[in-house]
C-alpha cells in the first residue's frame, strides 16, 4: 500500500523535532455548488528541524512516532525556498533602481498620479 503526501505550511516549529503543518484542501458545498476551504494540522517529524514557520513542505505517511505523529516531513518544494530567498514576504516587490541610478524607486513611486 502506498503512503500518502500531502503539501501544506508549517504553521509551528516550537517543539524540538516537530512541526505542525496546516494542509489546506478544497471541496465544493453540495447545496449551493460554491468551494469551501478545509483545513486541518498534521502534527510532523523534522529530524533536524531545519524547517521554519511560513515554509511550504510535504509531509508523508509513516508509522507512529508519537502519540499524535505520524507523518513525516519530506524535502520541501521548490517553491518553499523561493519567496524567502531575499527576506521579503511573498507579496512584496523589490526596488528597481532609479533611471539616473542614485537610488531605489519603491513599488508605491513607480506608477500612479503624482498628485
């Protein structure tokens, strides 16, 4: 039988050699036809607890660690590792140089109305 992998973020990393993952999955409401975002925590074994809070991880099916712990945290994504490479959330923009080049031009001065 094969095991299951799931994709979720660590939403904790305070216990030594545990994180706690959140998986997200979405089911669409019977009735009125609209999704729903389910969530549950899975509580995971990091070995060497090199994952942190905000990182996307896969987790898999393993034997029982603990009494609450039977999932296994896996290498993470590609993608876990991407949007905290320059220490910016996920969301933010980086600076583009100035066209003389003295200073950076923030995302808020690069468009819009001066006014």
């Amino acid at each position: 039988m094969s095991k299951r992998v799931l994709q979720g973020v660590v939403v904790s990393d305070a216990c030594d050699k545990t994180v706690i993952v959140r998986v997200e999955r979405r089911v669409m409401h019977p009735v009125y036809k609209k999704f729903i975002t389910h969530s549950k925590k899975y509580a995971a074994h990091d070995e060497h607890n090199k994952f942190q809070t905000g990182d996307t991880v896969q987790i898999e099916e393993s034997r029982p660690i603990s009494k609450r712990k039977h999932w296994v945290v896996l290498e993470g994504p590609g993608a876990a590792v991407e949007g905290r490479r320059d220490g910016r959330a996920g969301g933010e923009a980086a600076p583009i140089a100035d066209a003389r080049g003295d200073r950076p031009v923030e995302p808020a001065e690069r468009g819009g109305d001066a006014a």
